[in-house]
C-alpha cells in the first residue's frame, strides 16, 4: 500500500466510522432510524402489551391442554416479538405480554380472538348447500369474496359436515411457490396429523368428485373457500388465490392460533409500563463505556500500533451492531444489552489472535511487513474454525429455539459475522495503513520473546482430579439444595412459576420508586430478591411477581400494603402464574443444545480429520457447564429468564478458545519429525497460545465485571455466573483440552511418540 493511498483511505475511514457513529447515536430522518433509541426494546425497557384470555366452558381445562395452548400461542406471539412471554395464570387463564407495542386495540385485532378453527364440506350428506358463495364490497370500496354459513355450527357438527377442526391441523405456513405457467404465487402450506390426513382425504375425495369447496371458518367468520383441485391424502394441502404476501400470511396465522385444542376468550388487556426504569439502562450504559475504555486501553498497552487499529475496529463494529439490530428488528432486552456489551469484550479475540501471530513472526527476524502479512495469514483457520463452529451452534439454536433463545441466536450470529469482518478487513487494512504512512518500527508492533515450554501435561492428574472435584461437590450441593429447597437450583418464577399480585397505588409512583420502596419489604416477606414489578400505563395499578406465596405470606403482603401505603385491600388480587418458561421451551432448548453440540463435533472431526479433536473439545464443553451449573448450585444465584443465554455464551466461549489451541496442535503436528515427542509438541503449542487465552479472558473479562459493577441486581444475575464461566473456560482450554487430547491420541491411537501426518 503506498503511502498516499494510505492517506486517502485513513482519511475515508474516519470519515465513515464518524458517519456510522452519528448514524447509531442519532439516526436518519425523523424516526432516527439506525439509532440505538430506534431498536426495539423489551418489556422489561420500554413497556408493552399485556392481555389475559380465559377458556371458554363451565369445565376446568386440563394441565395438558393448557400447556399445549400456551407452547402454540407462544409460538404465533414470536411473530411480535422473540422476546414475547406466554404463561398460565390461576387454572383457566393465559397471560400474554408482548413487549415494544403501546395500541392493545391494534394487538387484539391482529392477533385475533383466539377461537375455533373448522373445515367445513360444501353439502351435507343430503346435498343440501351448507354454505352460500358470493362477493361483496369491503370497507375500501374493493370487491372481496364474501360467503354465508345456512347452518349453526352445532347443526354442522351433528350432521358430520364438519371434516376436521383446529386441533387436527399441525402446521400451517405461508410460502411462495411457481405455478403451472412459470408465475410465483402466495399460498397456505397445510400439515395435518395422522387423524386430520384420514379424514381430509376423505372430504377432499368427495369434494373433488363433485366439483365442490371446502370452507375454512373461524371465529365467526370465513378465512378462506378454496376449490379443491385434487385428492389430498399425504396429509399436506396447498391453499392458492392469495394476492399478497401478508395475505397469505394472515390466514396461515389465523389458521395456527385456531389450531388450539381450548377456545378463549379475552379477559383484559393492558399497556403496561417498563419493568424495569431507566436507570437500569443507565447504569448499562455506564458498563458499557467503562468496560470498552478498559478494553481499549489495555490493547493498546500491550500491543501498541496494533492494539489501536484493534481498538479503532472495535469502535466501528460497536456502530455495525447498533445499526444492524435495528435493521433485522430485533428486540432488545436487559439481559440482550448484556449480551452485546459482552460480544464486545469478545471481538477483540481474533485481534489478539493475529497480532500474538505477528509478534512471534517479528522474534524470527522477519521485517514487520512481511511479519503482518504471515501473522494474518496464519492466524486465519483459527479465526475461522472459531467462529464457524460458533456459528453452527447459532444457527441451529435460531431454528430449534423459540423465545429468548432465537433472540439470544440472532445477537450471536450478528457478533459472528461482525467480529469476524472487523478483524480480517478492517484491522488488517489499518495496521497496514500505518505502516505505509510511516509507523515501520517493529518496536512500535512488539517484539515476541521467546516463550518457555510448561509442562501442562505432567500435571494433567491433578488437573483431571480438581475438575472431578468440583462437578461433584456441584452434584452433591444440588442434593442439598433439593432436600432443603426441594429444587436443586434456586429456579425463579421464570421456570417454576410463582405469584401475580395486582394492586392500586393511592399516588402515582415510578417504577424506581416501587423499587425503591415497595420492593425491599416484598422481599423481606418472601426471602427471594427475585420481584418483578411492572405498572400499568396510564394508572396507578400495579403488578408484583413473586415465587409462589404462601396464605400467610399473602396476608402479610395485603397487610404491609395497607399498613404503609394506604392501598385499598379490595384492590389486592392474587393469582398464581406458570413459569414463562415453558417445559416445550426448556425441552426446546436442550435439543436445540444436543443437535448443536453433535453439528460442532462433526465440523471439528471434519476440519482437523480427527474425532479425538472433536470429542475433547465437547467434553471441555461439558465440563465448563458443569462447572458453571456447580457455582450455580453453590452461591445459590437465582435461574431466571438469563439462565439459558448465560449457559449459551459459555458454550461459545468455551468451544472458541478451545479450537485456537488445537490449531496450533494442528499446525505444529505437520511441523512434527519422528522423533519428536508428542507430549513436548503438546505443551509447546499451549504455551504458544497462552497469552492469547489470557488476554481475551481478561478483556472479556472487563467488560463483565463492568457489569457486575455498575448494573442493576438482574445485570448482576447475568454477569457473575458468566465471570465464573469465563474463568473456567480459560483453565480448561489451557489445563484440560490439550491433556486430554494427548490422553486420547496415545490411549486410543498411536503410543509414545508420534510422526507428524
């Protein structure tokens, strides 16, 4: 790169770092868009909707079918938000809080009055019409298909008109497919069960045959009469003649909420305020200055020339971010700030990779030009590997997960892709920028020094032993735990459920002020630090999540309210809720975890052509969680809504720093003569890596430990476990992956010595 162009192009990405930073600070046009005030928030941030539906019938529902409606409402209210809740209330009621939305008028509408969903034949087994086909005018002056039912539906259901209902149909999508003439067109995918592909063959049979329709009705109305142009007995139906996308994708959606084995009805509907205040963005804004200028000052003292190109790089993925998450709408939660923030301790790994990489190319006598060219060069399948693995375990988490943990997989992957373009791109071309306009000391890079080789694997028994040491005595506190908690982890009301308190303030007071003043003696009465509050908007009502509370524990409640606040006890209702998340979600999860972690060990198996990679990088895995599942157990941390993301990131930090070592292995495997020793090779290539390991344990470390600091009690929640994680994802990448590589290549393959391959 010559000098000039140099200039130009130092010039160029100032100019775009201050336009992207003015962009995510301030947005475009008047509803800054790209700004960070711009991305969508959660309940917890801004507030949202609340509505309560109750099942329609004098019968209490079954446990069954309330968990069956609850998982599939779940699922359709992801469409809103990932970060929507569905949970149960008392024994025939479901609460659904959707965050970033204020008009509940306009939720109700689109979402629908979740009823029954019916197939209905044109004729009745006398031939008599059991439905009139028109077109009528719409509100817009628009003429539409319109039909009329002749028969109630008890009528249609006694004389077998009715083909199937709701709870027969499993799935239904929109999708764009080619028609018979070349066009693309918008259609209903449908998926029956077993019984629903019976009976619609059936209908479809008799239907076709006759040349007639089969209605769709729901919630007193006609969704779609399409004509049935075959006999369908796979189970799968295609419906055609929508005009639009959205068209298609309202029936698709009206179809799965009618789906529901319970009819409900709505109860009430509320725009409820944030849960948490602002000084809870406040404080995590104030980690997340403190933590990036720790992280920024500390590249740079070590590395110098080359920590600033990293520091500058993260301050231009730090704006990618901001804009990105407004662009693909994610919603941004709490414990999303916290992920991010921390992504951001994260992307500086692969910097630190490349320039350790230069370093040892600078010690060898190399010129610093061509010292960063080979660092890069080299560096480039650990960064890789890294990430991709990574990446496999986001996108699989993305499809399989549902909630927070599809929230949690779009954050991660947007990471990925980011850190990944910041550190091959944009500082490769800024360190070779300064050097083509004069910074050509290698004094100014650092030069590597010789690092001594320590012998990690003679101490693998005790390495092994402390490992075992501590999962067990994690195993053995959960037994306590379960014998005096009757739960091995102090779960919260997200997994266990609990108690909704509802009550009317005498004075308006803030979200802060409730905490401030309400909350604490909540806690006193419970002895769990675990309360979430919201406020409905627009009122003094407000509504207080505890576990679940005992009669005695209620009347204490209502008597402290009136006692010191001069609530009205009449206003004090009480109902037991589900936990948010659901067992579907947790089971969700765990697959989603398996499938991931199996995709991983294949990747490795395939990139290194050795499964004993793999399988030492899964067990590293497992230990970490473990581990982090013993501290857990140990300090009695509350498990709520972070837990499953909290895990999630030490899974990625985990498999990350693992692969970094055994590229070096990899690497210096091929380097490998017959007589060399494989246990020397093996602590070589650690040592090698160990600055690495540690330099991104600590900057990942600052920006967590800011968070600790600084951010509020549920921040807190997130960020030690993950302090605890990070610590033991570090000494099992340096003490146990490699020790127990070595233990599978000389037990399972090849012993003593090895030639390299």
């Amino acid at each position: 790169m010559k000098k000039n162009r140099a200039v130009i192009g130092l010039i160029v990405f100032v100019l775009i770092l201050g336009l992207l930073g003015y962009t995510a600070a301030f947005g475009i046009g008047a509803d800054k868009s790209g700004s960070a005030s711009s991305i969508k928030l959660g309940l917890d941030l801004a507030g949202g909707v609340s509505i309560t539906y109750q099942v329609v019938g004098e019968e209490e529902p079954s446990a069954a079918d309330m968990a069956d409606t609850i998982y599939k409402l779940q699922q359709r209210v992801d469409g809103y938000s990932t970060e929507a809740q569905v949970y149960q209330e008392g024994s025939d009621r479901i609460n659904i809080e959707i965050p970033g939305v204020s008009d509940a008028n306009a939720i109700l509408e689109e979402l629908g009055k979740p009823g029954s969903l019916y197939f209905i034949a044109q004729t009745d087994s006398e031939g008599n019409n059991n439905y009139e086909s028109g077109y009528g005018i719409d509100a817009d002056g628009n003429i539409v298909p319109q039909s009329t039912l002749n028969k109630t539906i008890d009528e249609l259901m006694a004389d077998g008109s009715i083909i199937l209902t709701g709870t027969e149909v499993e799935d239904a999508q929109a999708r764009a497919q080619q028609d018979s003439m070349g066009n693309v067109e918008n259609v209903v995918a449908l998926t029956f069960n077993a019984a629903g592909t019976e009976a619609f063959a059936k209908a479809t049979q008799k239907a076709y045959d006759n040349g007639e329709s089969i209605a769709i009705y729901y919630d007193d109305d006609f969704v779609s009469v399409p004509n049935v142009q075959a006999v369908i007995t796979d189970g799968n139906a295609v419906i055609t003649g929508q005009s639009t996308v959205e068209e298609a994708q309202r029936i698709a959606s009206t179809i799965r909420i009618g789906g529901l084995k319970l009819e409900l009805e709505e109860l009430r509907s509320n725009v409820v305020g944030a849960q948490l205040g602002s000084a809870a963005i406040q404080s995590s804004l104030i980690a997340a200055a403190v933590g990036f200028a720790l992280v920024v000052v500390f590249m740079i003292a070590i590395y110098y020339v080359s920590g600033l190109a990293a520091a500058l790089a993260l301050c231009l993925y730090t704006e990618l971010m901001v804009i990105l998450l407004y662009a693909f709408e994610a919603t941004l939660t709490l414990p999303g700030i916290a992920g991010i923030i921390l992504s951001v301790g994260m992307a500086v790994d692969a910097n630190v990779i490349i320039f350790a990489r230069i370093r040892e190319e600078l010690a060898t006598g190399k010129t610093v030009q061509s010292s960063i060219k080979i660092g890069f060069s080299k560096a480039m399948s650990a960064i890789v590997d890294g990430n991709i693995t990574t990446f496999i375990a986001a996108i699989v988490l993305y499809f399989m997960g549902s909630g927070t943990i599809k929230g949690f997989s779009i954050t991660l992957m947007l990471g990925i892709v980011l850190s990944m373009f910041t550190a091959l791109f944009v500082t490769k071309f800024l360190i070779n920028a300064f050097y083509a306009v004069g910074v050509q000391n290698e004094k100014a890079y650092g030069v590597g020094k010789e690092k001594k080789t320590i012998d990690f694997l003679a101490k693998r028994k005790v390495f092994f032993g402390l490992s075992a040491a501590v999962i067990l005595i994690g195993f053995v506190v959960m037994g306590i735990n379960q014998s005096s908690m009757d739960m091995p982890l102090n779960y919260s009301l997200d997994f266990v459920g609990g108690t909704s308190t509802t009550m009317t303030l005498n004075e308006d007071m803030s979200i802060e002020e409730i905490d401030a003043q309400i909350v604490p003696m909540i806690e006193d009465i419970t002895g769990d630090g675990n309360v979430q509050t919201t406020k409905v908007a627009g009122s003094n009502q407000v509504i207080i999540k505890t576990r679940t509370l005992t009669l005695d524990e209620r009347e204490r409640f209502a008597d402290t309210m009136v006692t010191n606040f001069g609530v009205d006890e009449s206003s004090i209702t009480a109902e037991t809720i589900s936990a948010t998340v659901s067992s579907e979600m947790q089971a969700d999860a765990i697959k989603a975890i398996i499938v991931a972690t199996v995709l991983m060990l294949l990747y490795i198996w395939f990139r290194f052509k050795d499964i004993r990679f793999g399988a030492s990088s899964v067990l590293a895995l497992i230990h970490d969680v473990l581990v982090v599942l013993a501290f857990y157990a140990i300090v009695k941390i509350s498990v709520g809504n972070t837990f499953i993301a909290c895990m999630l990131t030490i899974v990625g930090y985990s498999i990350n720093a693992t692969i970094v070592i055994f590229d070096r292995i990899r690497e210096n495997m091929r380097d490998m003569r017959g007589k060399d020793d494989l246990q020397e090779m093996v602590n070589r290539s650690i040592s090698q890596t160990l600055s690495r390991s540690i330099f991104t344990s600590l900057t990942t470390f600052f920006m967590v430990a800011a968070l600790e600091v600084f951010g509020v009690s549920s921040i807190r929640e997130f960020a030690l476990p993950l302090i605890a994680g990070i610590i033991c994802g570090t000494y099992s990448s340096i003490c146990l992956t490699g020790a127990m590589w070595f233990v599978f290549r000389t037990k399972l393959g090849k012993k003593g010595k090895a030639a390299a391959k």
